[in-house]
C-alpha cells in the first residue's frame, strides 16, 4: 500500500515486494513465531495478550491459533513469575502474593492463574 501511494511503478513496487519476500520480510508465519518467541523470553505475557498483540499486527487469526497452540497459559505464568520472584523474595507470603498476582495479571493471566503460579512460587521457595 505504502508503494502505491508512494506513487511508484507496477515493475519497481513488483522488484521491491520480490526483494521484500526473497528477505523474508513478509513471511506472517516467520514473524508471528519471531514475534511470540521473543515475547515469551524477554516479557512473557498470557495467550490472551499475545494473541491481541498478533492481532493489532494485523495477522490472521488461523496463523495465530496456529504459532499459539503449542503454548501453555500456566507455563508462561510460571516463566513471568520467575523471572520477577528473585526481587520479591524478602517480602512475607501475604505481600509477595499480592504483588505477584498483581505482576501476572498486569500481563494477561487471569486471577486463578496468577494466584495459583504466586503458590507454586512460594512453595518453591520455602523448599
């Protein structure tokens, strides 16, 4: 679209999106794998987040049940989780649960999800 309003002609727009593909830079499938694979290791968010963020993107929504399928919400709120823990550890149950469920649900989960991960945490810590 931009090319066409770029005012460009049909061979350069055709050399150019030729180019673009070669690169893969217009592969969907490429970038939502990229996309999620990045989120999940350096800000982990719910499949509920993830898939509004695709969706924004403007990808289809057949290609993003398909790069979130093999995903789990709970594994990804355990990974949220502990990436956060280590600076709560000081922190008595009560505070470290409250600002835990807060954390996770700031990035998608849902309360049962977020709680039960703010347990597993504790538990894991006390052990």
């Amino acid at each position: 679209e931009a090319l066409r309003q770029a005012e460009y002609s049909d061979s350069v727009r055709a050399r150019i999106l030729a180019r673009l593909r070669e690169m893969a830079y217009l592969d969907d499938r490429a970038f939502a794998q990229w996309w999620v694979e990045n989120r999940v290791q350096f800000s982990p968010r719910s499949l509920r987040a993830l898939r509004q963020e695709l969706v924004q993107k403007g990808l289809p929504r057949s290609l993003i049940d398909e790069v979130l399928a093999p995903l789990d919400d709970d594994q990804l709120a355990l990974a949220a989780g502990k990436m956060r823990a280590y600076r709560w550890r000081h922190l008595s149950r009560a505070d470290f649960e409250k600002k835990m469920i807060g954390y996770l649900q700031r990035r998608g989960f849902d309360f049962a999800t977020a709680r039960q991960t703010a347990l597993t945490l504790m538990n894991s810590e006390d052990e």
